[in-house]
C-alpha cells in the first residue's frame, strides 16, 4: 500500500478570475468531482436532520402513552423522516457517487453535460431547502412519504404542509430527471476506448441500470403529483371522489413510481458493495455478466410490481395473483446477486476493512429485508402485515441494512479518492459495530412489534398489549446508531486533517479510479487510458488475479504504456517523464487540456426556476412566479448560448 | 465468458469512434410519400367516424387503435429516421415505449376498463 | 514536452469535440434519452384520462348528449371533430415542413432552411391557434378544468400537449433566428435534427391523442 508519500500538492493554477478559488470557485463549478462533494455534504447534512426526526420518533415511542410531542407534530416528522431520508438522503448520496465515481470509472473528463449537472445539484439544494423551510412556518407535511389522495387534498389537508411537500418533490424530480439524462448520456458516450460496456465497472454498470429507472419512474410521480397540485391550487377534480374520481388513482400512480423508486434506492449501493467486494476478497466479482443482468431484469420487473402495495386496497383475485406472482419473481435475480457475493468472498484472501464490514453488512442485512419482502408478496400473509410495525421493520432492513449500509461501505472506499486521506479504521469500526447492532436492535423486534398488531404511524400507544419491551429496544437501538454516527462525523471531519495520506491506489484496486491522484486533477485523466479488461489495474499489478477475466490480449501488452497518466506508486511505465513524475500535477493549462469555463448560469437557472414554486405556495403569486419565470428563461438562453469551453484562439 | 463477446460487435476504431450512422436521412422522395399516406390515413379515421353502422360494430375501435398505430410508427421510422439510425436509438426508445403501454393497459385492467369476456 | 504524451484525440484542436465512445452526437442520446421519458409522461397523462371516460356524473360529456337536470340546459357532445381533423392536418404537416427544414441545413441551402423553419414553427402556432380556438369556445359552452372528471383530464393531457408544442415552436423560432442572423452550417444540422425529433414526437404524441380522445365514443 503507498500510504508512505506526502499529500499531493493541489495542482498548479493560476486564478485568473475569481470562480478559480474560494466559494465561487463552488458556486460557478462544473467540475463533476466537486459537484460530488457538493451533494455528499448535503446529502450528509440531511442525513442528520432526518436522523433527529427519527431520534425524536423513538424517544416519543419509547414509552407507551407518551406526550413528548403532540399526534400532529408527530405526523409531521414520520412523513418528513421518510421523505428526507429517501429524497434528500439516499438519492442524492447516490447521485454523490454517480458523479463522483462515473466519469472516473469509464475514463472520462467529465459528464457530457457538465452545466447540466451543475443545475441538477442546484435544484436539489433548492427543493431541500423549500422542502424543510415548512418546518421554519410550523408547516411541515404530515401526509406520510406516499402522500395518499385525497387524505391529501385541499378539503382534508387544508394547510401549506401538502403543499411544501407536493412541491417540494416536483422540485427535487426536476433534478433527478436532469441528472438521469446526463448520466445516461455519458455512460453511453464518454467511456475510454477499449471501455465496452462488458467491461465497464460494475458500479457504473448499476449507476446506467439506476437512470433509467429514474427517467421513467419519475415522469409518473410528476404526472401525479402535477394532479394534486392542480387539485389544491386550481381546483381540478383528479382526486375529488364527489366529482367521480377513483380514490385508487393516486396508489396507483405514486406506487408505479414507488416500486422502481425502491430500486434507485438499492441499485447504487449494490454497485458499490459490488466494487467493495472484489477487493478485500484479492478476487474478481463472482460472475460479471450475471451482475449485470441481473440488475437489468430487477429494473424491468420493477415497473411490473407496483400493486403488491396495494394488497389492502380489496383489487381483486386477478390482480392480487398477479403482482403476487410478479413479487416472487423479482426476488430471484435479487437473490442471485447476494449468491454471487457470497462466491466473491467464497475462497478469497479476505480483508476486514472498514468498507468491507460494511459490504458484508449490506449482504446479511439487505438479505433479511428480502426475506420479509417474500412474506409480503404473499396477499393473505400481506394482509396480517401490512400497515403494521412489520413493514416497518422490512424496509428499514432494506433500506437501512441494505442502502445505508452500501453506502456506507462506499463512503469508507472512496473517501481517499475524494480527500486525498484515509478514513481511520478503528473509529470506523466502532462506527460499523455501534450501526450494525443499533441497527438491529432496532429494527428487528419491530418484526414482532408488527406481527403483534401494532400499527404503523401512531403517535402514541395503551399500555397492556405487550409492545412495551419491544419498543424500549428498539429505541436502545436507535441511541446506539446515534452514537455510531456520532464516531462517523467525528471520524470524517478529523481524517479530513490528520488520516493517513492515501496515494493513487490505498487498496490494491482493480478500476481506473485507482489509477489516478487522491484527490483527482480537474482533468482526471492525463493521457486517456485505453481499456483492455474489467480490471485494468489488476493486469498490471496483480496478472494472477485476473487470468480468468476476458481480455484481447494483444492489446495487453500495450498496456503499460497507454494506461495514463500518472504513476500508480509500484509498477510504473511513463511514456514521459515529466508528466509522470510522481509530485508533478500538471494543470490543465499546462497540459493543454480544455476544460469546461465555470459558470454561475445554472445556478442562477436552478434558483429561478425554483423560485417560480415558491411564487405557487404563496398563493400563487403571480408578480413573483412570472419574474422568476422570465429569469430562468433568459438564464437558460443565456447558458445555452454561451459555449462549453473557452473560445479558441 | 460467453457474455464477453460482444465486445466485438461495438466496433471502435482507435479513436473510440463506432461507424457513424448519423447522416442516413431519407429523402424528399421518401417524406412526400410518407406525408401523403399520414393524410390519407387521418381522412380514413375521421371518414369513419361519421359512419355510424361501423361505429357500432366491435372493428371500430380496434380499426382506429391499428390505424393510429401505423401513423404513429411511419412518423417515427421516417421523420424520426429511426429506422436508419443508429441501434442504440431504437434501444432507448423502444424499451420506454413497449413498457410504458404495458403499464397503461395493465392500468386499464385494473381499472376495469378492459374486461376479458367469455 | 508535456503536451506530447497526449493522445492525439484529447487536445479539441480547431473547436472540435472529442469523438464520442459511440460516435453519436452527446444532445441527440440525451434527447432520445427524453423522449423515452416523455412515453411514461404522456402514458400517465393518457392513462388517466382514459380511466376517467365514463366516470363522471355530470357534463358535458365529450361525444354524448347531456341534459342538466337543474337548469334542463342540453349540451351536446362538446368534442368538435372537424375543426381539431384539421389541426390534426396542420400538425402532421408542420412534420413534413420539420425534415424538410432539416435537409436545407444538411445541403447547406440556406434559402430553403429558413423557409421552412418558418413554416414549421408557423404551423405549430397554427395548431396552437386551433387548440385555443378550442378551449376557450368549450369554456363559453360551460366545460372548465373545475366542471368534471372530463374537464379536468382532457384540459390537463390536451394542455400539456399544447404546453410542448409551445416549447417546441419557441426552439424552432431560436434556430430560425439564428439561422437569420449568422445561418446555419452543416456542422449544426445535428442541432436542428435534435429539435425535429422532439418536434415529431410530440407529433405521435398527438396522433394517440386525437385518436383515443377524439375519435374513440
Ligand atoms: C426481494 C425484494 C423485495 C420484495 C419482494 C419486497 C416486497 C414488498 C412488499 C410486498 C411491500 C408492501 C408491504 C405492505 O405495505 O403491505 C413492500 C414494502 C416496502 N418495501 Fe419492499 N420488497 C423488496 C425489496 C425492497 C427494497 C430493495 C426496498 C428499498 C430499498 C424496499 C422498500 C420498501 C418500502 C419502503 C416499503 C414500504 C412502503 C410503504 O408502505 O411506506 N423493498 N415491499
Ligand atoms: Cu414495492
């Protein structure tokens, strides 16, 4: 491991302008790594708000009849807790990693809309902020994350708390779709060449599959949420049931969106495990292509399981066979992917890192939520469960064990690509057995929590039935997540100065992320590389590993020479010296390679057209919707008018 | 790995560019026609509207549902040129296409409003 | 020398791009990208319409007579065929206008391009003509967004048709615009090919529409 070299020197620039350094150099930047970073801290800082909500959650349930908050605000956080932490938390933490890793996976520059990306974090920011500033007007949505119509509309919620959260998510939409496009198009466009897409690493393999669930997953919940506004605010009949509506409309709707939804959530952080796995087991994935389909097929029967939500809802034998049957189905490539982690590490020279803790944990936790998934699938066993504690417990086992879990493993793995340091190992390990147990604690008596009858979404419970154990545990459990993550931020700010200096590769990688300086030059990639395997790097290091892996191998023995730019610590074949000396960091400038200009123009863009929701809520204030309209319009022209790069001279 | 062969059929040359197939159009031979036979069958639909014998009968509405679909599969082979274009293209409409009427008609089923009759 | 080491393909020598991994030009996956979102957009749009048909208690009904039985007021079947066949006609021609457009700037024969972008966007405001035409004589014959199911789906599918046919003619009046100003090279053509392809979707968009709401009783 080359831990031993002193932090790289932040490359060379001369700021010519003042969206080269400080806080604009944040605000006007297109650079994919830094708009990582920018959804990471925000993702992270949500993280924590939902957290609280959820503290507070448990400490209201820790006892039976307990008043520490009243049943209003109480709905009020179960519905924010939930809708941060999928919209504002994992998502985005995801899209962290898209944008992060993406482009050095496939030995990119940057994304194939750099601008574009730059608006999609903006936006996000923006419908974040709107989205929790209700709680600034004692306003906070209280219709639970799947807001149901017509409990939703204006006669039965007649506050602004609806309207925070319908608009919210329409906003938070408009940069997930934004994103979508963008990544799309840069899998499909800018890989290096040589980079197949059977050879494209697997995290960016379930990135592709993620972005398509989100371009088509996201239109619906558009198309009804747009349905409900319109209800609230200009009086349609969509959910009206006087006027002839189909109370089942909005299920419907929200949960053809909801189902895929659950995939973008997970789809990331299996591809992350999936990277995590293979190194600390020195073995390359058990069975790629598998992999790969896999996460294709669970994407496409995604769109075909919604109404296993909506057992409840009475929609017949016909219906209930059939999204039953659907259920079942999707549990097999889903199983088949924890089967090929499980032959990853079968036989491996395993190392328990930090990262890998968490990937093993993804792998037991995430199986256990599958489990009760099962269980649900079938409609007379749904019946006893559903809307009780044991649904609960099952998508916090996916969601918890599964997502965060993944993420988690991601962050430990990549944070010395992205700091240029190493996360410390044994605070880290605390972090992952205090998450880990916490997790537990809490989540698994809600299993019997639910079984025993105890409905979800109550404020408050009688004493007497039998739920008071079960609850004190898993508030117990919550505290200890608390203090895990407590490890977590301490860990992360603190490494931020003093963990151990990472160099190119801290853990032996195998994809061209590890090939490249911690942290990356603007420009990534020097030369292009030019890709002849799944695992780029093991040929060169570590042949042995890959001998089974496919390759053309007369284009191997090109490798050393054509694979990049920078010394990778050990072996090392620059073409030139200069630049690959191992303090060089060449500028771009320097290199002659033209990067996008930064710009403010999305920013701007995202704020107006933010602001134009903002101009809805407050009783559709035309003056302000209208300016802020004819801002974004003029913004948008004015981005897409101005070129990309710099003019040549 | 059986998987690994399609490597081959992406066909990069060194530059990472594959065959560009973007500048197969068609021509105006081809769009006067396609235009000619968009109207004619738009005539067709509205003309049997207005004969109420046939609307009555069960062919109405499968009639109209095939005609549009011709419309709207000759707009986009020809003008979207979708037909001359690259696969991928066709990839990444077709998919959302194909799911997106699955979902509507699965809605309609659940909705009742496509009852399989014995 | 640094500069040396680089693939000869990285330095965008004369403002050109590098070659993309597919050969395809980055805007048009994007837009294809988009339309295939917009199926799911418009499946939503057009599947609720379609569950609401039938459902409402009251009118006026798109092609059935209905009598108020408070004011005995009679509104026939609101849906006016003849005049939406026509912009029917004009929408479909605006396509043929589109590739039309397209070939110009491809030939480099500035002349034609901008005719017919013009007549492109001049056919879209046409068909945007019709659908105001449209929505206004149903407000005068009393059918509102807040009147019924029917009002309130057909106004929101129709309308947000309407709202891309808007988006789209104002792209076209930027190319053509442009087109005025400096003209339009060959090299861009791929810019005025990305524009018809959303153009003529939001065709086909069309052509489902006019068939399951108009003409389907
Ligand atoms: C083996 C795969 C899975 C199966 C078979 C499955 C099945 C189900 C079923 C049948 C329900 C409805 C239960 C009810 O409300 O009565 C449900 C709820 C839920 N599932 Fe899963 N699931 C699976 C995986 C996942 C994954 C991967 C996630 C997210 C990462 C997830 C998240 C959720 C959530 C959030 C709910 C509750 C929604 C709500 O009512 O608020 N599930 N699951
Ligand atoms: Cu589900």
């Amino acid at each position: 491991m080359a831990t031993t070299v002193s932090l790289p020197e932040t490359p060379h620039r001369e700021p010519t302008h003042k969206y080269e350094s400080g806080v604009w150099s944040w605000l006007a930047t297109t650079d994919h790594k830094r708009i990582g970073q920018l959804y990471l801290y925000t993702s992270l800082f949500w993280f924590i708000v939902g957290g609280i909500e959820a503290a507070i959650i448990r400490a209201q349930l820790y006892n039976p009849n307990s008043h520490l908050v009243t049943a209003q605000t109480y709905n009020e956080l179960f519905t924010m807790h939930g809708t941060t932490m999928i919209f504002l938390v994992i998502m985005p933490l995801s899209a962290a990693f898209f944008n992060f890793l993406i482009p050095l996976q496939i030995g990119a520059r940057d994304v194939a809309f750099p601008r574009l990306n730059a608006f999609s974090y903006w936006v996000f920011l923006f419908g974040g902020l709107f989205l929790n500033s209700s709680w600034f007007l004692h306003a906070a949505p209280n219709g639970g994350w799947f807001g149901y119509a017509p409990l939703t509309t204006r006669p039965f919620s007649p506050g602004l708390n609806i309207d925070f959260w319908v608009i919210g998510l329409q906003i938070l939409g408009i940069s997930s779709l934004a994103a979508g496009f963008n990544f799309i198009t840069t899998i499909i466009n800018m890989r290096a060449p040589g980079m197949h897409f059977m050879r494209m690493p697997i995290f960016s393999w379930m990135a592709f599959v993620t972005q398509f669930l989100i371009i088509l997953a996201f239109p619906i919940i558009t198309v009804a949420l747009t349905f409900l506004m319109l209800d609230r605010f200009f009086g349609t009949n969509f959910y009206e049931i006087q006027a002839g509506a189909d109370p089942l409309l909005w299920q419907h709707l929200f949960w053809l969106f909801g189902h895929p939804e659950v995939y973008i959530l997970i789809l990331p952080a299996f591809g992350l495990v999936s990277e995590v796995l293979p190194v600390f087991s020195r073995k390359p994935l058990f069975g790629y292509p598998v992999m790969v389909y896999s996460g294709i097929l669970i994407a496409t029967l995604g769109f075909g399981v919604w109404a296993h939500h909506m057992f409840a809802a009475g929609m017949g034998p016909i219906a209930d066979a059939f999204f039953s049957i659907t259920t079942m189905l999707i549990a097999i490539p889903t199983g088949v992917k924890i089967f090929n982690w499980l032959g990853t590490m079968w036989g491996g020279s395993l190392r328990f890192t930090t990262a890998m803790k968490f990937a093993i944990g993804l792998v037991a936790l995430f199986t256990i939520g599958g489990i009760s998934g099962v269980m649900h699938s079938s409609p007379p066993s749904d019946l006893q469960q559903t809307d009780s504690y044991f649904i609960v417990a099952h998508f916090h086992y996916v969601l918890f064990g599964g997502s965060m879990m993944g993420l988690f493993a991601g962050l430990y793995f990549y944070y010395p690509k992205i700091t240029g340091r190493l996360l410390n190992e044994k605070l880290g390990n605390w972090h992952f057995w205090l998450t880990a147990i916490g997790m537990n604690l809490t989540f698994f008596p809600m299993h019997f929590l639910g079984l025993d009858g105890m409905p979800r979404r109550i404020s408050s419970y009688d004493a007497g039935q039998g739920w008071e154990s079960n609850n004190h545990l898993a508030s117990y459990g919550a505290a200890l997540i608390v203090l895990g993550t407590i490890f977590f931020a301490y860990n992360w700010f603190t490494s931020l100065r003093r963990g151990a200096v990472a160099g190119n590769d801290p853990w032996g990688g195998a994809t061209l992320e590890w090939m490249i300086p911690s942290p990356p030059p603007d420009y990534n990639f020097a030369t292009i590389p030019k890709v002849t395997s799944r695992y780029p790097l093991w040929d060169r290091k570590s042949p042995e590993l890959t001998v089974n892996v496919p390759h053309d191998s007369q284009d191997e023995q090109k490798m050393d020479v054509k694979i990049g730019g920078q010394s990778t610590g050990t072996a090392s074949a620059p073409s030139d010296t200069k630049l690959n000396a191992p303090h060089a960091h060449p500028s771009a400038r320097q290199l002659g390679i033209m990067m996008p200009t930064p710009t403010t123009k999305p920013l701007i863009a995202a704020f107006a057209l933010g602001t134009v929701f903002v101009g809805l809520i407050m009783h559709k204030n035309l003056p302000i919707m209208l300016t802020a309209a004819a801002i974004f319009v003029f913004s948008l022209y004015n981005w897409l008018l101005t070129p990309l790069e710099p003019e040549h001279h | 790995m059986a998987a690994d062969q399609s490597h081959s059929t992406l066909s990069h040359d060194e530059k990472g560019n594959a065959s560009p197939h973007e500048h197969t159009h068609p021509d105006w031979g081809t769009y006067k026609w396609v235009a000619l036979i968009l109207t004619l069958i738009t005539a067709l639909e509205v003309w049997i509207y207005y004969i109420p014998s046939f609307t009555k009968t069960k062919l109405f509405v499968p009639t109209l549902l095939t005609l549009s679909a011709v419309k709207f599969a000759i707009v986009v082979m020809f003008y979207m040129h979708l037909k001359y274009d690259a696969k991928l293209f066709r990839a990444l409409f077709l998919g959302p296409l194909i799911l997106a009427g699955f979902t509507i008609v699965g809605l309609l089923f659940l909705f009742g409003h496509l009852v399989i009759r014995g | 020398m640094a500069t040396a080491a680089i693939d000869t393909h990285d330095a965008h020598a004369g403002g050109e791009h590098p070659p993309t991994s597919t050969g395809l030009n980055n805007t048009k996956v994007a837009i294809w990208a988009f339309i295939g979102s917009e199926c799911f957009f418009f499946a939503s749009l057009i599947s609720t319409y379609l569950i609401y048909r039938g459902r409402s208690p009251v009118g006026p009904f798109p092609h059935d007579t209905w009598k108020d039985p408070a004011t005995g007021h009679v509104f026939k079947g609101i849906l006016n065929i003849p005049i939406t066949s026509v912009s029917t006609f004009v929408l479909l021609m605006s396509s043929l206008a589109m590739v039309l457009a397209h070939s110009a700037v491809v030939r480099g024969d500035r002349k034609s391009s901008k005719i017919w972008l013009a007549a492109t966007a001049f056919l879209g405001a046409t068909f945007l003509g019709f659908q105001a035409y449209e929505f206004t004589s149903f407000v005068h014959e009393g059918l509102t967004i807040h009147t019924n199911l029917f009002g309130s789906s057909f106004f929101v599918l129709t309308g947000f048709h309407g709202a891309h046919v808007t988006a789209g003619v104002i792209w076209l009046l930027t190319l053509l615009s442009i087109d005025m100003k400096r003209g339009l090279t060959p090299d861009e053509a791929i810019n005025v090919d990305v524009c018809a392809l959303y153009w003529h979707f939001v065709d086909v968009v069309w052509i489902a529409i006019f068939t399951l709401v108009y003409l389907i009783k």
